[in-house]
C-alpha cells in the first residue's frame, strides 16, 4: 500500500508542481453566466443606454472579437479579477458572430461564455469548453454565431424621490434618496436637481467634498446619498413648505419638507430647581437656556450676561460668587459657558430654627428672558454620615454609615428597618451610589435600607475631588420595594418610629492616600492567564477573503497573527489591578487571552458546476448513480489523498476535516511551543530575559510609589504590559507557524490515518453499492481499505 502511494504522489507531484502551494486542497476558477447583468456598476466604456452589448468572459485571459452587420468589435480581458470584455453596437437585426481564443498549455480545459443585452434585458447567452489536446501550449479558438431578429422594447423611465427627514432647521439636515429606478445605471445615468426656494440659505450640497449642488446642476444617480438638504444661514420666519424635484431622462418627480424658523421664545432652566441642605453646607447649582423647539439656537450672545440675587432668607446663606470667591447675597454681569452657568450657595453654619427657605432668582440683560427662582430648604443637622473609608482611590468602593445624632450631642444607631432618601449634591460626576440589596447605582434613591456604598469613578486623573451626600430619614410605605423576608404588611409599617425628619451630610475625597491600602488587596499571587485559540470567525471577517484569492481554495485556517493584523490578533480582555501589602507591590491579572482565528469552507470554490460535491454518506448512493461513475468515483476519492487536489468529486467532510486539523496543530502544538518556546528563544522585556509567557506575566509588580499609587495610573500600565506581552506572544506564534509553505505538511495531513479513514469510509460505501468496481487490478490499485 505505501509503495502504490508513494508511486501517485511521485506522479502527482511531477503533473501538479507548477501550481501555487496553499494550506488547502484545490485550485479552480467559477464562472457564473446569467443572462441579466447586475447594474450595480456599469463600464466607463458604455456611452449610450440603447446600445447593444456583448460581454465575453472566462477564467483564464483572453481575446475575442465580434463581427457584426456593420462593424467589427474587439478586446481581451485579464480573467480572474477582471474576467470580462465589453464590445457594442448598434442595435441592429442580423448576425453577430464571436471569436474567442485562449492560450492554453497541453491538456488544459477551461470555460468561456457570452452574453447579449439591450438596455439590461438579456437577449442571447451561452458558453463552450475550450480544450488543447495536443501537447504543447498553444492558442485554441471557438467561433459563436449568433442572430438578433429583434430587441426588448423599451421601458420608460420612473423613479421616486424621497426626502428622509419631514423636515430641516439651523441644526438640522436632511438626506435624499432616488428609490425605484428601473433603468440600467450607466455612466451618463445623471440626475438633475431643483429647489423651489421659497426660504432663504436652503441649499443641496455634498456631504463628502462639501460642494454646493445648485438648481439646475446634475450629479450622477450613485452619488445621490452622499447629497443633503440644509439651511445654510438661520431662518427666523414662520414654517414653510420647500419643494425639490429631481429629473432623470426627461421625467421629473417631487417630494417636499418643511424649514422649521427659530422661535422668538427662550427660558432658563435648571434639572434641580428645588434643593434641601445642611446648615453649614455647600451645593453647586446649574442654570441654562433652552428654547421652545428642539431647532431653536439656543447659543447665548457673549454680551448676555447673567445676574444672581437671594430674594428670601438673606440671613440663611450666601451666594459664592463665580469669580471672586466671596460670599455675597448679589452677583452680577456674570460670563456663561454656551448658555450654561454653575454657581454655589452656601448655608449658615447654625440654624435658630428646625429648617429655614431661602430663594435665589436668576436673570439676564436680555428683558425678554423671564427670570427663573431656586427654592432652598436649609434643615438642621439631625444625623451624622460618615465614610469607611474617608479618604479612597478612583474606582474604591466606601461603605455609608449613618449615625442619629440625639439632643444631648450623644450619636445611635438607627432601627435596623429605618429607610433613608440618598442624593449626591456635590460631585456627582466623580462617583454612584450603589445598593447592594437591589444591585441598583444611581445619584439619588428612595427609600432604601442602611448598608448602602459610594463607588469612586474610574480615570479621575490622580486629582483630589470631593464628593458629598446629603440624606435624609423616610416615614410612611416604602413604595416599590420590599425587603426581602418580610411580609407586605411588616413593609408597610416600618420607619414611623421618628416622626420628625432627619437629615445628615457627609463628604468624602477621592485621590488622595499613596501609601496604596486604599486600594484593592491581592488574596494570591499573580496567577497567569489561561490562552487559546477562538477559530469561530468565517471568511470575510475583518476584511479577510481567502476564498476570492488566486489560489481559489476550498477552504482555509488563518491565524490572525500576522504584523499587519497585529492590532486585531487577540480578542479583547479585561485586566484587573490590585496591590499586595506582603510583597508591597502591585499585581495585575487576566483571566484569559484568545487569539483569533478563520477556519471556514469557500462554497463558491467548492460547488463548481463541473464539480460533484458529496456532503455525507448518503449523497454517495444519490449522486452516485451508475458502475462507471462509481469507478470513477473510488479514483477521485483516492485523489484526495495528494497535494494540490485533483479532484472534482468532493468529500466535503475531508475538506472540513482537513482544515480542521490545520487548527488542531495550531492549538496543540504551535501555541505551547510559543507560550513555552526554546531556551534559546527566551522571552524579553526591558532586557530581562523570561523562559515562559507565564514567567513574563508573572513579572509585573510595580511598586507603590508616586507614578503608581491609584487603581487609574496601575491599570494604564498594566495595559501597556500586556499589550508588549501579548506582541511578543504573538511574533512567536507567527514564527513557529508556517501557513502552507509545506508540500510534505499538506501530504502529511491529507495521508494521516484520520482523513484516509473518511475516503475508506466512502469508499466502502461504493463498494457496498457496487460491488463489481474492485474486480479489475486498476480499480483495485485506488482503493484505500486494503
């Protein structure tokens, strides 16, 4: 049995050596005849629609000519990517006959085919087979002769315009579109354009060169979407009605939008117009303009300014003025940043009363602004709010404790079934409240049990912020939520033992420690990420295309591991930071590392019209119909054993199996060899020298010090480490794999014992079905079982 494949492989290897090597098991070109053209992209050469057009096409290059009632047309095409010639006339009855000539080396075979169309309408198609028989190359010649007795009639021209949006203003545009078009696109298919202006500044324009498409000007109908309606100067007036009208070949059609004038009408406004503090407190409030419509331009003049006066409770608090810092109960001529303006209020440091309202109203230059009021309600302190711990690291979490202060300046706890109302009023953007029994975050929350956090933002910057909640105790039915264990009747009575309110405030400061406790503690050394391969991904991700390659594969495995694919090689993962207190050093981890992968078929390879594709065992009985093609058969699936493939009756499980098998290398050889390579190939980083990926992993440990004291600065340079970690992984792995550069590595995967198992298995299956096929020696000769 060795002796008759080492025999085939000889032979083989002398008829097929000129072929380009490949990972794969065959090359072949398909050619698709229809007898409509797709009018997706038409030739620069087509100069008029009512021509009558011959495209000549094959795999292989090639000349052709036509020779019509009137004049003789020419040209040669490339094939492969450019497999087609073009050649019109005029439209004219009679006869047309066509030459096409192909060189060919001895024995080759390839397909050629035509079709005639006029106006997109097909009105003759065919192919032929051309084959040179002798033994040297040579050029081989067909001739097709074809008769026109008449032509499609002509379709007229029709189309829809549709506006995309119902309406534009000073912020808002409108694409176009021409649906419906039922001619073939062309060069000269141009489309001409009008606006019947009844505002001025709208005007059509092209969102990529930025050039003005004025009335009357035509652009060509693929260039359509990149078109857009806008007003280019601001429109003041009320709605009005603007048509645009299009026109293609003499038929026009219209569609309209209406142009939305800016309102007349603007307010002040504020997310917060009423606020609770504590006397001694601070809150940050935020005032700005809005308009009536969502197109009103809501940009304030630089010469607006704004105006600030505590109009109730002067004694209560103070304005902190935007500029000098001073407390003050008036501020004006104050500068907006795009209409917005943030100021704070400060109250009392001691209230005489249980609570106290203070008002602050906000005004403009501009009369026609009403001015706008915040109510304050300043209370006594009645609860302590703490933090543990004080002072935390970007992205900490702080636990929230809350302590009731009694009369005699003595603090207590509260009832374990007391509710609180929660809110953040300062520095909101630096961190969230988190209830752990609802697995909820927000800035403000109702009727929520003790126990709640505040979780620090991640990339603050290393500055020192603050943070500051105020909290207050809640009476009554705790609406929408119920603590778990208890009946409805136990939530429906609880937090009535105080009848008066309390309120507490507490801040506290994100940035600040060094000394790194703050931070996430390590329960373990660093542990190494586990690292695979993920082979989910089919041809075409990523703007991969190996099928559409010259090689023409059935099938392929690709790594994404070459330099050019550096940025997309792994799949993305998460890197978490803590610091270890025994090492006094930081650590980062990752659970796992996957490196991405292609293993896919090319059906377009595979099901060529001369091909005979076998998916299972039993298509072998359904396509298998005859003794002869069952002899036939035993040999093509012998032929799946060599290197390029011969074949054109597939097993499309050895093709599977043999792609899958690339991946199993990969897996199970390529990537342990990489993670782990040979001592002479050691890994190194910052020239040191590591004998594993696992080590170098290992190897990160920055100390607590000032460029590495908070989670933020930690995790930015743990994403640089892996990164260089993971580029060294990768040039490993592009190193030690070499996709297709073995003519031996094919041969071995297609003759190992899995893969010759599938072909004995459909051989088997013909033989079951015919049994007569193994009754000659040659026959014999392919068969795999023996």
């Amino acid at each position: 049995m060795k002796k008759k494949l080492s025999s085939y492989f000889l032979i083989s290897f002398l008829l097929f050596f000129p072929l380009l090597i490949y990972s794969q098991t065959i090359i072949k070109e398909k050619v698709t005849v229809s007898p409509k053209k797709s009018s997706a992209k038409i030739p620069d050469a087509v100069q008029d629609e009512s021509q009558l057009e011959f495209q000549i096409g094959g795999a292989l290059p090639l000349t052709a000519a036509v020779v019509g009632p009137t004049t003789t047309q020419s040209g040669s095409s490339g094939g492969g990517a450019n497999p087609y010639v073009y050649l019109y006339f005029p439209p004219l009855n009679g006869n047309y006959q066509i030459t096409i000539s192909s060189t060919l080396s001895a024995g080759q075979t390839t397909n050629v085919n035509y079709v005639v169309s006029y106006q997109g309408q097909g009105i003759s198609y065919g192919d032929r087979t051309l084959y040179n028989g002798g033994e040297e190359t040579a050029v081989v010649t067909t001739t097709i002769s074809v008769t026109i007795g008449s032509f499609p009639e002509e379709t007229p021209v029709d189309f829809s315009l549709h506006i995309n949006n119902d309406y534009i203003c000073s912020n808002y545009e409108s694409g176009l579109s021409i649906v419906n078009y039922n001619q073939p696109i062309t060069s000269t298919t141009n489309v001409k354009f009008n606006i019947n202006s009844v505002v001025p500044g709208v005007e059509l324009y092209n969102k990529n060169s930025g050039e003005i498409i004025t009335s009357g000007t035509s652009v060509h109908i693929l260039d359509v979407p990149n078109l857009s309606i806008r007003l280019s100067t601001p429109y003041q007036g009320s709605n009005a009605n603007e048509k645009v009208s299009a026109e293609i070949g003499g038929v026009t059609r219209t569609d309209s939008l209406i142009v939305i004038g800016t309102g007349n009408y603007f307010r002040l406004y504020s997310e917060k117009r009423i606020w609770d503090m504590l006397e001694g407190g601070t809150i940050e409030m935020l005032v700005e303009l809005q308009g009536e419509s969502s197109c009103d331009d809501v940009r304030l003049q630089d010469t607006t300014k704004y105006n600030l006066l505590i109009t109730q409770g002067q004694t209560f608090g103070h304005i902190k003025h935007p500029v000098s810092g001073e407390l003050v109960t008036e501020a004006v001529n104050l500068s907006h940043e795009n209409g917005k303006l943030k100021f704070k209020f400060t109250a009392a440091e001691e209230l005489l009363l249980s609570e106290a309202i203070t008002k602050v109203t906000v005004t403009t230059n501009n009369p026609a602004i009403s001015p706008y009021e915040f109510v304050i309600t300043i209370h006594k302190e009645g609860m302590i709010v703490t933090f543990v711990p004080e002072t935390i690291m970007p992205g900490d979490t702080a636990s929230v404790i809350l302590k009731k202060k009694n009369p005699d300046g003595t603090l207590s706890d509260f009832p374990e079934d007391q509710y609180f109302d929660a809110e953040i009023i300062v520095g909101a953007e630096y961190g969230t409240l988190y209830v752990a029994q609802w697995g909820d975050l927000s800035d403000y929350f109702l009727n929520i049990p003790q126990g709640f956090k505040f979780i620090a933002e991640e990339g603050l910057g290393g500055q020192k912020v603050e943070s500051t909640i105020l909290v207050r105790t809640t009476a009554g039915i705790i609406w929408g939520r119920v603590t778990p264990g208890k009946t409805n009747n136990q939530n429906s009575v609880q937090n009535t033992a105080d009848e008066e309110q309390l309120w507490g405030e507490g801040t506290i400061t994100i940035g600040e420690g060094g000394d790194c406790s703050d931070a996430p503690q390590c329960e373990e050394l660093t542990v190494p990420p586990t690292v695979s391969l993920n082979a989910v991904y089919k041809n075409g991700d990523f703007g991969i295309d190996h099928c559409s390659s010259e090689k023409h594969p059935f099938g392929y495995f690709h790594p994404l591991i070459k330099d050019k694919e550096a940025n997309i090689t792994f799949e993305n993962y998460l890197i978490d930071v803590c610091f270890n207190p025994d090492t006094k050093r930081w650590q980062a981890s990752v659970g796992s590392i996957a490196i991405k992968a292609i293993e896919d078929l090319c059906p377009d390879n595979i099901y060529l019209s001369d091909n005979i594709v076998i998916e299972n065992l039993e298509q072998v009985k359904q396509k298998i119909t005859t003794k002869e093609k069952a002899e036939e058969a035993l040999k093509y699936f012998f032929y799946h054993t060599s290197y390029p493939g011969t074949t054109k009756i597939i097993l499309k499980e050895f093709i599977e199996k043999h792609e899958h098998t690339h991946m199993e290398d990969f897996a199970q050889n390529i990537l342990p060899k990489s993670l782990n390579p040979p001592a002479e190939e050691k890994y190194t980083y910052n020239n040191v020298q590591y004998s594993s990926y696992s080590d170098l992993i290992k190897s990160f440990g920055p100390e607590c010090n000032d460029n590495y004291n908070n989670i933020t600065q930690v995790k930015n340079y743990a994403q640089q480490f892996f990164y260089q970690a993971n580029e060294l992984l990768r040039i490993r792995l592009k190193k030690y794999y070499r996709l297709g550069d073995s003519f031996e590595k094919e041969s071995e995967i297609n003759t190992s014992e899995t893969l010759m198992n599938i072909i004995i298995k459909y051989q088997n299956e013909l033989i079951r079905l015919y049994p007569d096929i193994l009754n000659t020696e040659d026959n014999l000769n392919y068969y795999l079982g023996i």
